[in-house]
C-alpha cells in the first residue's frame, strides 16, 4: 500500500493566547465524538509560547492530536537571541516543524532561501522531529508561467537528502491563495502535486511514493473535499480556518 495516510495540519501562525487552547479542548472532543472517525492524522502548530502547554492538553486517552511548531533554528544551542532549537520544540512536545513557510520566505520578512530551509528541515531530523517543507509560486510567478519551475526549485533546493517518508512532509501553498480565500482550479493543484510526486520519486525512489503533499491556501470546510480529492493531495495544511475548532473539524471531515 503506497497511498500515504492524509494529514491535516493547523497552523496558528502567531495567533493565540493560552484561551485558545479551548479550541484545542473542543477540537479534541469533535474528534472523540466522529464516528466512524476520520481516516487522517490531525495536527495543530499553536505558537511556540503555547506548544508544551498544546501537548500537554492532547495527551489523555484516546486523543490523537499531534502538536508541530511553526519554525526552529538550524543549531541545537546557542548565542542566537530569540530563536528557538528542533530539540527545545521536541522536548516541548512538537512532533514536527513547519519550515520554509511563505511568510517566512518573503523577502520583505525573513527572506529565508532555500538552502536555510534545507538546513531547518535537517534540523528537525536531528532533533527526532518531521520536517514540513513548504513550497509554492507567487501570484506574479504563476501568472508569468513560471509556477512549475518555481514549485521545482523550491523542492530540490530545499529536500536534503536522506529524506524518509517518516520524516518529511511537502506542503503546495501557492503564496497567492494563503489568506486571500483564492484557490487554484482543481486542475492546477493537480498539475503542481503530480509533479511534486514524480520529484519526489526521483530523489528518493518508492519511498518517494509514501511522502504526504499536503496543500495549503484558503482550505476551508466548504471546499475540503473537492482539493482534497485531488490527485496526490494528501492532506492539508489550514491557516485561518484553524483557529476555530468548528471550521477545522469541517475539512477534517473531508476525511470521514
Ligand atoms: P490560510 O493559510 O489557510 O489562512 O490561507 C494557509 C497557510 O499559510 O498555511
């Protein structure tokens, strides 16, 4: 069986105080209480600040939430103010990190190049932890014909090598869609991950085939289905309509 098990990640960028993990509370119950119960893993990415909190909050019988972060330093230790180590978020209770996000790539922020992400995402691996590399085109890229190309650099200069199925996780978000309740044709989503799979393939041969290509961008309950239908999406990673437990169960639901 080569088709990997969906994932369906929130992250809550920096939104939420520790009020916000009633959220978690809540997203927790919905999941007891679905029956039959969703054929996916779930995931939250709360602020670092929240994470062993998150963890902690997830740990009783029956809950299968998994909590991630949303960035980390490429060094276990030391004199870089501010930052925080794969290691510190593994001992908090992360099971994975987001790295490469768009907002982290931008180069009006932290203009983060691919080489940096490769090393965060080594970092997750070192730490014990898997690495959710981003990847995605800007609406100028895609609108130049340029999105495949981009989609492609992005993942080769990104993906080091050793990557595993267990450890790694893709993530389409094309930048144009995150946030702006804009989302690709059915058709170009499948266009981007078929060819994510077919590099994936390449570099890592069939365990290629077992690595989650989740899509990101204005995923919300009323068009789970339909992207998450799509070929070789397997799964999604959700902004905004993850803060609210009500909204984040609806494309779970994607999965029941
Ligand atoms: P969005 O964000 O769901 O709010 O569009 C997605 C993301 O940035 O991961």
């Amino acid at each position: 069986m080569t088709t990997p098990r969906p994932l369906v990640a929130g992250n809550w960028k920096m939104n939420g105080l520790v009020a916000a993990l009633d959220e978690l509370g809540a997203l927790d119950a919905g999941l007891k209480a679905s029956d039959p119960a969703p054929v996916c893993d779930v995931m939250i990415c709360p602020p670092a600040t929240l994470l062993a909190q998150a963890a902690r909050r997830v740990k009783g019988p029956g809950s299968s939430i998994l909590i991630g972060a949303q960035n980390c330093h490429r060094e276990v230790s030391g004199a870089y103010t501010g930052d925080v180590s794969a290691e510190m978020l593994a001992e908090a209770g992360a099971r994975a990190v987001i790295v490469g996000h768009s907002e982290r790539r931008d180069k009006a922020t932290y203009a983060e190049t691919d080489e940096q992400v490769m090393e965060k995402a080594q970092a997750c691996w070192r730490g014990g932890l898997s690495a959710i590399i981003c990847i995605g085109e800007t609406e100028s890229q895609r609108r130049g014909g340029e999105a495949l190309a981009v989609v492609s650099g992005q993942l080769l200069g990104s993906l080091p090598e050793g990557a595993k199925a267990e450890n790694t996780v893709i993530a389409y978000e094309p930048v144009w869609a995150i946030g702006s309740g804009l989302t690709p044709t059915v058709d170009d989503v499948a266009e981007v991950h078929d060819l994510i799979r077919k590099l994936l393939v390449e570099r890592m041969g069939n365990a290629g085939k077992r690595v989650r290509i989740l899509y990101g961008g204005s995923v919300k309950p009323a068009n789970a289905r339909e992207l998450m239908g799509v070929s070789n999406v397997n799964g999604a990673l959700v902004g905004g309509a993850s803060l609210k437990a009500a909204d984040f169960l609806g494309i779970i639901a994607a999965y029941a």
